[in-house]
C-alpha cells in the first residue's frame, strides 16, 4: 500500500499501473510493426525522389515535357512534403 493512501485509492493507483503497463504492451507490440515502415518509407520516398534526375535523366526529360517545368516541380515539391510527413510521424511514432 502507497504511504498516506487509503485502502481504495491504493487499489486504483494498482489499476491504473496495469492499464498503463498493458497499454505500453499494447503500443510496443503494434508500434514496431507500424512506426518504422514509415519512418523507412519515409525515407526511401525522399530519397528516390532526391535522387530521380540524376540516376534517370530521360525519365525526367520525358516527365518534364509531358507535364510542363510548373507542375512537374510541384509534384516534386508535393512528394517530398508527403516524404517528410511520413518521415516525421513514423520518428514521432518511435519516441
């Protein structure tokens, strides 16, 4: 029993800490297999999309004529924000 407590304020405190501690359970077991596929996908989108004008230079000429200089910049701009959304969330997932 917790000092200065009653008898039924000790029995929730009790609960409470196995609610809490299931949870954590709960969290850590589901929390791995969801947080870092997207801190990874995250990553890998960025990535990619960093590195897609140089390692596929026809591809990107191509793009670029077909969609025109404006939108194809702001589906890049659009890919790297939704990168960096996944990135931050899966971190924010894992800490």
């Amino acid at each position: 029993m917790l000092p200065n407590s009653s008898a039924n304020e000790d029995s929730i405190y009790r609960k409470r800490v196995a609610l809490h501690n299931l949870a954590i359970l709960e969290l850590g077991s589901s929390g791995e297999k969801t947080v870092m596929p997207l801190l990874i996908a995250g990553v890998v989108m960025w990535t990619i999309v960093h590195l897609f004008p140089s390692l596929a230079p026809g591809a990107r000429a191509q793009l670029l004529e077909r969609l025109g200089e404006g939108p194809y910049k702001g589906f890049f701009a659009v890919d790297i924000v939704i990168a960096i959304l996944l990135m931050v969330f899966g971190w924010r997932s894992a800490v």
